[in-house]
C-alpha cells in the first residue's frame, strides 16, 4: 500500500455561527483533498467559498465541526513546519525586516547564531539584504511581500499556506512574484497551497488546480495542469493547452458566480447569456 | 534639506509668535490697569526679586517634590494593573466598568476623604496627584492592549507562539503608544492636581504662593508663579513628546539609504 499523503482532509464540515438573526454560515461543506508531497496546488473559487477557511483548518487555527484533518498523520498545531502566508503581509510594523524575518525563530528560542545565518540565508533568497534593518512601512508592496515570505520559509516548513499573497501587487510586480516563487519553489521543493482568484496565476503556478465553489462551500473539480516547467517565458501563455484550460475555469467560476444568489451578478435560475 | 529650512523657518516663526504675544500681554496690561495685569517687565523684575530672594525655590522643589512623587506612584501602579487588566480578560471586563466611573467622577471630590485619612501633610498632597494621574495612565494602557492589532495575532498564532508569547511580543508593544498617550493625559493631570492638593490642603508650594499673591493683589509676583507653572507643564509635556517619538520611530523614516 501507498504511505498516506501528508495532508489529508476528509469530510470536513464547518459552519460559522454569527450574529443574532442572520442565519449561519456554512464556510465549508463534506470537503476531502489529499495533498502529496512536492506539489504545487492552487485553490481557486469565488468570494466567500471557504478557501481561506480550508487554509486555516490546515495550519491548525480552526478546528472542523466534523470530519478530519490530518498533517502528517495527526491533527495539524500551528508552527514552523506549517508556514502561512497573508494577502495583507502582516509584518510587525515596529521590527525591522530582519527581525520580522526572524520572528518565526525567535518563537522556537533558535540560538542566535543560527539565527542569524538563517535570516541571512533568506533575506538573500528574496532580494532583501540591503534592506534588513529598515522598518515594513518603508518597503514598497512587493519588498513587504518578499519579506513576508522570507519569514514563511526561514523555518523551513513542508507545509506553505498562501493565502491570496500576490493579490494587493500591481500587475507587472505581482508576475514578477510568481516568477520569484516559482523559482523558490523548484529549489526547495516542498506543498504549497496557494489561493489565488486570479485564473492566470491558478494556472501558470500550479501541478493541480482545486476549484472550489460557494455556499456551501465544497470542491467542484480537481484538476491536474501538465504543462511542462520551467514556465517563466512567456509562451507559455500563448500555448493552446494553457488558454483551453484558462478559458475552462473562467467558464466555470462565472456560472458559479451568476447562479449564487448573494452574488452581485445574480441572474437568476436560467443561465441564459 | 528642505525640511531642515522648514524646521528653522518655524523656530523663527515661533519666536515671532513670543514677541507677539509679549507685546499683547504689555498692550492689555496698559489697557486694564497695570494693578490687574502687571506689565511683562514688571513681572520679570518681580520674577528677579523672588529667585534673588530666594522666596521662590523652597515652594518650586516642594511641588516638584510631590508631583514627582505622586506621578511616579502613578505609573508604576497604574502601568502593572492596565497590564493586568489586558492580559486577563475576564479581569478586564469585571474592572473596566469601575475604572471607567471613577475616570468620570471628578477626582477632587475626593479630597475631603484623603484629608480624613491622610491629613493635610505632602501625603495627601501625593494621593491627590497620584488619583489624578493614575486612571488615564491606567486606560491607556489597559486600551492600547485591546486595541491589539487581531491580524498580527492570528499571524503569530499560525508561527505557533504561545499565549503568553502573543501577548508580550505582540500586544504589549503594539499598546506603547497608547500608554504614552495615558502617560501624557496623566502627567498633564497630575500637574493640576498638585495645585488643587496645595490650594486644598495645607497651603504650600506654588499653590500655596498662587493664593498668598493672588489674595493679596501682588499681581506682578502672582504671575511669576503662573508662569513658573506654565515652564513645568511645558518641560513636562516636551519630555513626554519625546518618549513619544522613541516609542514611534519605527514609523518615522530613518534618514539615509
Ligand atoms: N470567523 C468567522 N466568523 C463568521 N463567519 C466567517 C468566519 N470566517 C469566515 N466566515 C464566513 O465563511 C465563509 C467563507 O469564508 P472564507 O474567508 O473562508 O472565504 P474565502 O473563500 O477565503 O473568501 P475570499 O475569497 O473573499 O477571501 C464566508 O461567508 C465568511 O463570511
Ligand atoms: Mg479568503
């Protein structure tokens, strides 16, 4: 028999209960995926389909209501063999970016020197050493991000949650990130579950696609993406394999969209357009 | 560079603004009678005779004593339980509402109970500033701590950090500049209290000296004390400012690179 993947989430349900007269949420609904080892997996899906919930109950944040999640055999605890990454960077604004880097660290008492090294070490990785010892809120979006990833990957985790983390970048930076992780990643190989509603960045990133669709929130399809790497040269999107499965998933997250009844595009029951 | 024009563009405004308001001052003095409103200069020669004299030092080193005294006590006692307060969160919500009332009592309403259990001497003088200084300092704190930033706590969560370590890495200093801001209203407070404790109490001090000149029409000396309290307040305030800009400077551009 095959070793279990390393996550494992099988039948997970969880409902938020909120506030006084406005009914319950059911972020996630009966959600199973199994993550192998040295995979690359985009989440994909509209607004509200519980992809940063999913994210959450991976690190260990949240607990499900029913079913399992299962890290590497147990139930996952926050730390530093789960790595998170934010949309909103959450740098801690009075550390320095060296010292932000090192927070992880600092949490786990590593002696100072191998800190230091390590720090190092990632700081370079990133394009960051020359600014070590500024302060977050003199970084520009993309600096703030290569931070906030130097701090993700400087304990070195198996396991890297992305949650949205290119999605506030202007354009031309954020290709620039996924150029960046792509090359991080083909390094040091390791999972990462990288939320994105971009379906350019779904697709350009990822050796599996989870498409994920709302209320209630549950996996629609799985998709394994086989263009060949490295994909930094930009041919790769003119391919007719990668604009078939892009037109695909637009396709399929707009009838998502237009049949959910909270959604601002809500045309009704027919779809007719 | 131009900053640093800007910044001496606005001391030679400032010291524009001090010739003006002189000349206001000595104008109105004119205006009103000089037995009312002394004239800057003759303020000045009072403030001369009193420091020659001697007369002013004892009262100024004994109301910086027990404003010394009394803010101290402020802080290290308010600073612990706003700590406190944030860290235990069931003690927070079982206190804040108490705090809060006595933060809207005014404080002086307490000084005939202070007298009854103190007497008239520097303790009670101490406890009424201390009163008075120590629930903002508590406040803030105690605000700044839950006004924790929910995103950078979820962010150290997921790194594994431990209560204790969220609380001490993340809250506690993310609240500074909120305690600065407690320290400030407190000693701000605590500088009126000590006038009110010595006009109240025994009188003494510059208080004391305020109430001797001003019942005495001696306006010429009588200012000279307003003026020596306004110089305490306004040290004490720069000062504060200061820790204020080391508490923050992480959010100042650091010059060069
Ligand atoms: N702590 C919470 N309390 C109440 N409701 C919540 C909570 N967290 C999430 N929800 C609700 O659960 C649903 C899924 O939320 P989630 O944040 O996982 O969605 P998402 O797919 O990440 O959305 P987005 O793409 O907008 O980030 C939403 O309807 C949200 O309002
Ligand atoms: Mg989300």
């Amino acid at each position: 028999m095959n070793p279990a993947p390393p996550v494992v989430v099988s039948g997970v349900s969880k409902t938020f209960q909120r506030a006084r007269d406005r009914s319950p949420v059911e972020a996630l609904k009966d959600v199973s995926l199994n993550l192998r080892a040295n995979t690359f997996v985009t989440l994909l899906g509209p607004s509200g389909c519980g992809k940063t919930t999913l994210l959450r109950m991976i690190n260990g944040l949240i607990k499900p209501d029913s079913g399992q999640v299962l890290v590497f055999g147990e139930p996952p605890k926050p730390g530093p063999r789960i790595g998170f990454v934010f949309q909103s960077f959450r740098l801690i604004p009075w550390l320095t970016v060296r010292n932000n880097v090192g927070f992880g660290l600092s949490l786990q008492g590593v002696d100072q020197g191998e800190k230091n090294d390590r720090v190092e070490y990632y700081l370079k990785l990133v394009g960051l050493s020359r600014f070590a010892d500024v302060y977050p809120h003199e970084l520009s979006g993309g600096m703030k991000q290569r931070a906030a990833l130097a701090r993700a990957l400087v304990t070195e985790p198996e396991i890297l949650l992305m949650d949205e983390p290119f999605a506030s970048l202007d354009a031309q930076v954020r290709e620039l990130m996924q150029m960046e992780m792509m090359r991080l990643w083909s390094e040091r190989k390791s999972i990462v579950l990288f939320v994105t509603h971009s379906v350019d960045e779904a697709v350009i990133m990822a050796d599996q696609i989870v498409l994920m669709g709302p209320r209630p929130g549950r996996i629609v399809e799985t998709i394994d993406v086989t263009l060949p790497r490295p994909r930094w040269d930009a041919e790769i999107r003119m391919r007719r394999d990668f604009v078939e499965l892009r037109g695909y998933l637009w396709n399929r997250i707009r009838e998502m969209v237009m049949r959910d009844p909270s959604s601002d595009f809500y045309t009704g029951e027919s779809d007719s357009i | 560079m131009a900053t640093g024009l800007k910044a001496s563009m606005i001391t030679v405004y400032r010291l524009l603004a001090f010739v003006l308001f002189l000349l206001l001052w000595w104008v109105i003095s004119l205006v009103v009678g000089e037995n009312l409103i002394p004239t800057p200069l003759s303020t000045l020669s009072a403030a001369q005779y009193l420091i020659g004299d001697g007369r002013i030092a004892q009262p100024l080193l004994s109301s910086l004593g027990v404003y010394c005294s009394g803010y101290a006590l402020a802080v290290v006692v308010g600073i612990p339980i706003g700590m406190l307060m944030g860290g235990i969160r069931d003690l927070g919500r079982t206190l804040d509402i108490y705090v809060n009332a006595l933060m809207a009592t005014p404080r002086v309403a307490f000084i005939p109970l202070i007298i009854l259990f103190l007497g008239l001497g520097p303790e009670a003088k101490i406890a009424v500033v201390f009163l008075g200084a120590v629930i903002p300092i508590l406040i803030g704190t105690y605000s700044g701590i839950l006004n924790s930033d929910a995103e950078l706590i979820e962010m150290a969560r997921s790194m594994g950090a431990t209560r204790s370590q969220i609380y001490w890495r993340i809250m506690l200093p993310g609240a500074l500049s909120f305690v600065v801001m407690g320290l400030r209203i407190g000693a701000t407070i605590g500088l009126i209290n000590t006038v009110v404790a010595e006009l109240y109490t025994a009188a003494s001090g510059l208080g004391g000296l305020l109430a001797l000149y001003g019942n005495t029409f001696q306006m010429a000396r009588y200012f000279v004390v307003v003026l020596a309290l306004a110089l305490i307040g306004g040290l004490v305030s720069q000062g504060l400012r200061m820790l204020e800009n080391w508490a923050s400077r992480w959010r100042v551009t650091t010059a060069g690179n």
